[in-house]
C-alpha cells in the first residue's frame, strides 16, 4: 500500500529502506516531477528545525516594546508551551483591551505549505477572529498590479487563470507564439497548493512538434525551453509596453488591425488609438520611438507586427512584468493588443496572463472546489495592500489610495505571524528593518530558524507536513492526496492548528475556534463537505477509509479541451466577460474618473522610476532582476542539499553578461559585491550570454544574512537593493523589478555566511537568576 504526501512541487510517494527510515519518490503518474520536494526529509534542513517555544530575551526581561532596535541580534530564551502559550495568550489580551483588534496585523502573507487543513493562512486568520479580528492583507506579491487592473478590462485574475486555453488547444493552433519573458520551466515546478501533474514541458513539446514558432521577449533567454528553436528578442527590463505600443502602431498605420472586433467586443478603443498615433500627447508610438526605449530594432518591431497579424498568435505576459513599477500597463497592453489583432476567443489565439508562472495555466480539470476550512468574520475593517506592510508600520493613521479610494493605515502594535517570511518577501529590507521596530510585539509560529524567526520576539515551533495527517488538494490539479504523518514531530513543535486551539482555550474562544473536533475529526468532516460536493457533478468519491487507505483520488481522466473566452467571442451580449461594460474595456471609464497621474484610462507607456532609460542608470548602470528560484520555493528550502548546489563558495549567484563581467575586471566564479543606495549584498558572479548587456539577475530565496555592523548581506539576498514602492497608486502592487545596481569586485577574504546558523539561546534560570 503506497502512502503520499502533497507539495506545492507535486504527489511524492513514501518508501522505507530496510531499516524503515522513510524517503520521498516522485509520484508514478508526474511525467516531469519536480526535485525540489525530495529534499523535505534532509539532514541539513532538520538541523534548522525549531525545537522550542523561544521568547527574545529583552522582552521576556522587560516585557512588550523592550528594546526593539535589538531584534534579530538578541538571545532567545527557551520556555515550555505552557509559559509561551500564557505570555500570547495575555498579551493578545492586553493588546487588544488596550488598542483594540485594529492594533493586530495578522495579514501574515506567504506560501507556507500545501495541506488544506494545515493551511497556516487559513488558521492564523481563523484564530484571529475568533479572538476578535485583525488588520488583513489585500491582493498577493504574485500579482499586486494584476488582480487590482484585470477585472477592470477582462476578469479577476484567479478566474482568468481558471479559464485559458489548454495546451492542446495551444498546439494544435497557435503558430506563433509571443512569450514576454519566457515560459520558465523553474517556475511551473509549483502551483499554489500542489501539483498532480507537470504539464509544461510536455505542452511546449508538443506545441514545437505541432511548428508553432516561438519568439521570447525579454532581457534574458534562459526561460524558454521546447526543445526547438527560440527566436529570442532581447529588450530592456520594464520595456515590454513600449514594444507592445510599437507593435500595435504597425498593425493600426498599416491596417492590420481587426475594426470590426475592436467595435463589437471592445469599449473605448477610439480613445487608446489616438494615445497611440501621438494625437493626445504629440508622440506617435511607432516602431523607432519603440527600439529607442526597448532596444529592439526598428525592423524587427515591424516584421514581428505583420506576422503576428498573418497567422494565429498567443501573446504571453509573465507575472514578474507586473512585479514592477506601471505593472498594470503591460497585462493591460497585451490584452489591448490582442484585441487589435481580433484572435480572442478563437482556439489558440489571444492573450496568456502567465503560461510558465505556475502549472495551473493551461490545465485541462474543471474548477471543483477542494476542502476549505472555514476562516470566520472578520470584525476589523482595516486593510492594507499586501506590499504596503512597512509603510503602515512607519506612517500609522497617514492615508494611501487603492483602486480609486483613500484608506488609513491602522496603528499596529503586535503582528502575528504563521506561514510566511517577510524578510524574504519584502523589498527593501534596510527600510523594512526601521517598521520592523515599531510594534511592541511580534509573534512568529514558524518551522526553521528563518531571518524572520530570529528577528521576532515570540517563536513557536511548528510542524512540517511529514509530520502530520492532511488532505492535499489544489484547484484544477485533478488530484486529492491523503497526505500521511511520515515522522514524528521534530522537537517540541505542535501543528499551527493546536497551538492555536491552545491559545483560543486561553481566551475563552476554544469551542468556537474548534467547533468540538479534534484534528482528525476536521480532516473527517472536510473530506466529508468535499465528498458531497463533487456529488453534485456526478462524481463519487470514496468513503474516508477507503481514501486514507488509496491515498491517493486521482481525476485526471476528467478533462476537456478550453478555448478561452469562447463564449464572449461568439457573442458579447448573451455572453459577456466581467467588466462594467461586459466588453473588454481598452478604456476604463473607471479608472480615468479615478484622476491617477500613474495610470491613465487606457494602456500607455510610463517610464519607472528605476530602468535603463532613468537618469539613475547613470549612477547604478545595471537593471537588477530578481527573479524566482530554480532549486527552491522562495525562501523554503534554502538549507537543502538541492538549493546548496545552485550556489558558488555558498553565495547565490548574480548573472552578468560578459562585457559587463569584463569591463568591472569581475570572472566567473568570483564573489562580488552588488550594491544601491539602499543597501548592498555578496553574490558569486555567473558570466552568461543569455542575459542582456546592462543587465544582471538575482534569484530570491537566500536567506537574509546581515554583517552585524554594515548591515551588508553576505549571502545574496536581493531585497536588500529593491524598491519599497507601489506600482502605482491604483494597486499599491510589489514593484520589485524596478531596480538599478552597481557591482563591484572581485572580493577578496569575503565574510562567510551565517544564514545557517541558529540564533544564541541563554538558559531560563539564568534570566530568572537576574
Ligand atoms: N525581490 C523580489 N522579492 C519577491 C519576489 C520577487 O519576484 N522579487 N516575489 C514575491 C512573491 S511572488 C512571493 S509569492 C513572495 C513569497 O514570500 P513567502 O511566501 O513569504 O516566502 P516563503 O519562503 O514561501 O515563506 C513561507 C514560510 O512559511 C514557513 N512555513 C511552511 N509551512 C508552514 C506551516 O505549515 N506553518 C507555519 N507557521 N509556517 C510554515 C516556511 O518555513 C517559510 O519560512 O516573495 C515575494 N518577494
Ligand atoms: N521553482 C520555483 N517556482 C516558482 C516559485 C519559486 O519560488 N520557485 N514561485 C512561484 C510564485 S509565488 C510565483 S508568483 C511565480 C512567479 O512567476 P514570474 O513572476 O513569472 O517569475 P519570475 O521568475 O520572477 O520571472 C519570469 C521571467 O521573467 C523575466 N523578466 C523579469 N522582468 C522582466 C521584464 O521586465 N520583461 C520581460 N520580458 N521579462 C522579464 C525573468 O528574468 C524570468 O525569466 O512563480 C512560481 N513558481
Ligand atoms: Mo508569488
């Protein structure tokens, strides 16, 4: 009887060896299973394993608020569960008397694990209400500037996702496909919740043996893989709309574009055409004022325009095009252009807002529902846009703006933690160190000894999915896991859901957080709601023994070929997408009454702040990307064997191309230094062609290792050098790939990292001692 267990990297099966130590095989069925979820039972990342509640020692001596400018550089003293769940439970208690609920920040955003029972957002957020509420986060660092613009011109992003064409679809008739930057095999390693089957090599593989022809746009080359040729056109980083604009302005003066779709699926194109033929602002956006911005010569601009317009072409935006300054404008402008070209709703044809981020896109499984617990009323009003978490800290009651209304920061005083890493996460961390100061007391339920657990105040040990039972479940993955306890809980730690049933029991809420079940009566009684709602689609699921004894459901016979927006395209009116309009809105009435100066009432180009083309580039002369990590989740599973091999003397490598590498005298291999205004990390320099001259890219996921006095990161982590700045003011999205760098180097005698090691304990008795 095989057993599983669920990752967001996919099904790993359970084997024992001879002398019954378990380890992970990627599941049977996963034609292309991703390595990083093999490494879940690693010696290297058991040794970062928390083992005890631990309290930092300045808080537990003097109480909240003691000496916050000492975070992350104190000792932690260990205490028993009893101790450490009194100390949360009182001082909840007194925040929340005192201040009230909006004075807690249990926004908490990050990935954490798969698991839909063990679902630390979902707990935290459970918890926080049943104890009164707390201030939320809004939108996700994935897609800031997308989930905010998309549902004023097409959907919502997670119903856009739910619905693009499947890759057969895509092989069988799209001829050309335009990909702004890449389709990254890494990135569709994971799916939000798990993976059944990886799907995206097979999908590009099948497409290149159908001929379709694939050109990928972007500052780098490494991000596309089929197996054939790639045409690849380099352009400069934060470009991707001047190109767009460039390509639509060959396909207007030269009468390609479809009129006749323009007028009856669309609104408001009159007013975009004459942004774009100079008439509103007296610069025509042809294809020479595009390759002055993009680097893209001009010839090339025209030629790609007329074949986009000859045969059936996908055009494919990444979310990382979103992650920056403007976000908006580049999803905004492919739907736009795809909407010149007339090929929405036909098979194949349109626009993709991220094939290659996650392996959801493309899937042929229905939208079902999985298992869900139940999250409860939040009596807090308060809000903030995820990335605008050190701006509350530092400007309480100041206001912000978001998608067309103005808001307060609330006044927080404890931030409550579970399931993510800010000092991962967080652009800018010099900046975020400052607001990480203001609370009186952080509370952090995490796993490993990560920079955000050093830099807390609180620290509660808690499980990994081996070690504990869980329904695994992600949306459109055709696959529900039994995801069986491997090993037994490692130290002290007790699952977010019990310490949470401890600390509602100390607030007088325990039968309301609990409603009178156990663990495993909550993971009988969702399987239970899900068993029932698959019934209504005539799918019958086995009894709860029966699936803990398969292990594994697996649906994936159930699918069906998607042309997205097929219906619409047939007809707007019986079918309209889910705009105000009900038709794809190139003008956005809305947003234009919104008044923003950063974002017009139609796709335009705005420069960022921080490109190749802004006045700082003569000071910082390369664009920084920091991009998502090949060997790892984020910053999970930084400690392993796998992660550990991607690095050079240890440091995350920077990739450079050659004439940039040459003229700062730099080799491949060597330990550099990369540095801003804001502040400066080490890093092993990678000498690549695949990367465009002036610029250079970082992957994130290296955990934050500060030199005690500089504050220089000595590992690679490229958060010390990004912007802490909105995309814009309608989504206040993360704009992390609007940087410049410098780099200098080679280093000589580097400092060596310390990422990996734990913090400095001091016994209990020896506080209590004085
Ligand atoms: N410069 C730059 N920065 C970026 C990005 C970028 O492109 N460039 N990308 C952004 C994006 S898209 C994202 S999504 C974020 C990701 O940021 P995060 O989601 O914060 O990153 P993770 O490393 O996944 O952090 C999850 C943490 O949860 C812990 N954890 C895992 N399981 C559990 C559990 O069951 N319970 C508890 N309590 N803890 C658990 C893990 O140990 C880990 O420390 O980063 C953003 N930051
Ligand atoms: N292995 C692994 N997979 C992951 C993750 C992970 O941490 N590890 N994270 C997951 C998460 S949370 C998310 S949100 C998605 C993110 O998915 P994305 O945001 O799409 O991923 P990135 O890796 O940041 O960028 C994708 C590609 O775009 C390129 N690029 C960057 N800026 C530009 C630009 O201005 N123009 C153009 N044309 N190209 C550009 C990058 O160099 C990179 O090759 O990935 C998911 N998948
Ligand atoms: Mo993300």
């Amino acid at each position: 009887m095989t057993r599983y267990t669920m990752s967001h990297w996919g099904v790993y099966e359970v084997e024992h060896d001879a002398v019954g130590h378990p380890r992970l095989l990627p599941y049977s069925a996963d034609p292309d299973p991703s390595p990083i979820g093999l490494h879940q039972l690693s010696p290297e990342l058991m040794r970062l394993r928390i083992r005890k509640p631990a309290i930092r020692e300045s808080w537990l001596r003097q109480g909240p608020g003691a000496a916050p400018e000492r975070r992350g550089k104190e000792r932690f003293v260990e205490v028993d569960w009893e101790t450490a769940i009194d100390l949360v439970a009182k001082d909840i208690d007194r925040v929340r008397k005192q201040y009230g609920n909006s004075a807690i920040f249990g926004g908490s955003y990050g990935w954490a694990s798969a698991g839909r029972f063990h679902h630390a957002q979902s707990q935290v957020h459970r918890f926080l209400n049943m104890a009164g509420g707390y201030v939320r986060h809004q939108d996700s660092y994935s897609l800031g500037a997308a989930h905010v613009i998309m549902p004023h011109v097409v959907d919502g992003m997670n119903e856009l996702i739910s619905y693009h064409h499947t890759w057969d679809v895509l092989a069988d008739h799209t001829r050309l496909f335009v990909t702004f930057g890449g389709v990254p095999a890494k990135n569709a390693q994971s799916s939000p919740g798990g993976v059944g089957r990886h799907r995206v090599k097979d999908g590009l593989a099948a497409m290149r043996a159908a001929g379709t022809r694939f050109v990928n746009i972007g500052p780098v080359s490494d991000n596309l893989e089929t197996g054939g040729e790639v045409e690849w056109i380099a352009a400069r980083p934060n470009t991707d709309t001047a190109l767009m604009l460039g390509l639509a302005w060959v396909l207007r003066t030269e009468n390609r574009h479809d009129s006749a779709f323009l007028a009856t699926h669309c609104v408001g194109y009159e007013k975009f055409e004459a942004y774009l033929l100079g008439a509103t602002d007296g610069e025509p956006k042809t294809p020479q004022w595009a390759s002055v911005i993009t680097g893209v010569p001009t010839d090339r601009i025209i030629a790609l325009a007329r074949e986009m317009s000859q045969v059936r072409t996908m055009i494919n935006v990444q979310w990382s095009l979103q992650r920056a300054k403007h976000g908006e404008q580049p999803f905004w402008m492919a739907v736009t252009l795809s909407a010149m070209l007339g090929q929405i709703g036909l098979p194949g044809g349109g626009f993709g807002c991220g094939y290659g981020p996650a392996n959801t896109i493309g899937t042929p499984h229905e939208k079902l529902g999985g298992p869900t617990l139940g999250q409860g009323r939040n009596p807090v009003k308060d809000f903030i846009p995820v990335a605008r978490i050190a701006d509350m800290l530092l400007h309480p009651g100041e206001p912000f703006a978001y998608n067309g209304m103005t808001y307060h920061y609330p006044d927080i005083k404890m931030i409550y933690w579970a399931g993510g890493n800010p000092f991962h996460h967080h652009q800018d961390i010099n900046r975020f160190l400052q607001a990480w100061q203001r609370p009186q007391t952080i509370i952090m339920q995490e796993q490993f000894w990560t920079a955000s657990a050093k830099y807390a105040d609180i620290v509660l040990p808690v499980t990994t999915s081996m070690e504990r039972d869980d329904l695994g479940y992600a949306s459109q993955e055709a696959v529900l896991v039994w995801m069986s306890k491997i090993i037994e809980p490692v130290g002290q730690a007790l699952s977010d859901y019990e310490i949470f049933r401890r600390l509602a029991a100390r607030l007088d809420v325990e039968e309301a957080f609990t409603e009178g079940r156990t663990e495993e009566q909550w993971l009988a009684h969702m399987y239970q709601g899900t068993v029932e709602r698959y019934a209504k689609y005539g799918i019958h699921l086995p009894d709860y023994e029966r699936f803990r004894e398969q292990g594994i459901i697996d649906l994936d016979h159930r699918k069906k070929s998607v042309v997205m927006l097929d219906a619409f395209r047939q007809d707007p009116i019986s079918a309209p997408v889910n705009t105000p309009s009900g038709k794809l809105e190139i003008f956005s009435e809305i947003i234009a009454a919104f008044g923003l100066d950063d974002c017009a009432g139609h796709a335009r180009w705005q420069p960022p702040h921080e490109w190749l083309g802004a006045p700082l580039a003569r000071k910082f002369p390369l664009h920084l990307l920091s991009d998502q990590p090949r060997n790892k989740l984020h910053s999970q599973l930084d400690g392993s064997p796998l992660s550990a091999g991607g690095k050079i003397q240890g440091r995350e490598p920077v990739y450079i191309n050659a004439s940039d590498a040459a003229s700062r005298g730099i080799d491949h291999g060597d330990i550099v230094e990369v540095f801003n205004d804001r502040g400066r990390c080490l890093a092993a320099a990678v000498i690549s062609h695949q990367i465009m001259p002036g610029v250079v890219r970082m992957s994130t996921g290296a955990w934050y290792d500060p030199e005690p006095l500089t504050g220089r990161d000595k590992h690679g982590n490229p958060n010390v050098l990004t912007a802490d700045v909105g995309a814009s003011m309608l989504s206040q999205g993360c704009a992390a790939q609007s940087c410049l760098v410098e780099i200098s180097g080679p280093l000589r005698n580097a400092p060596s990292v310390t990422a990996f090691e734990l913090p400095s304990f001091i016994a209990l008795a020896a506080v209590e001692a004085g």
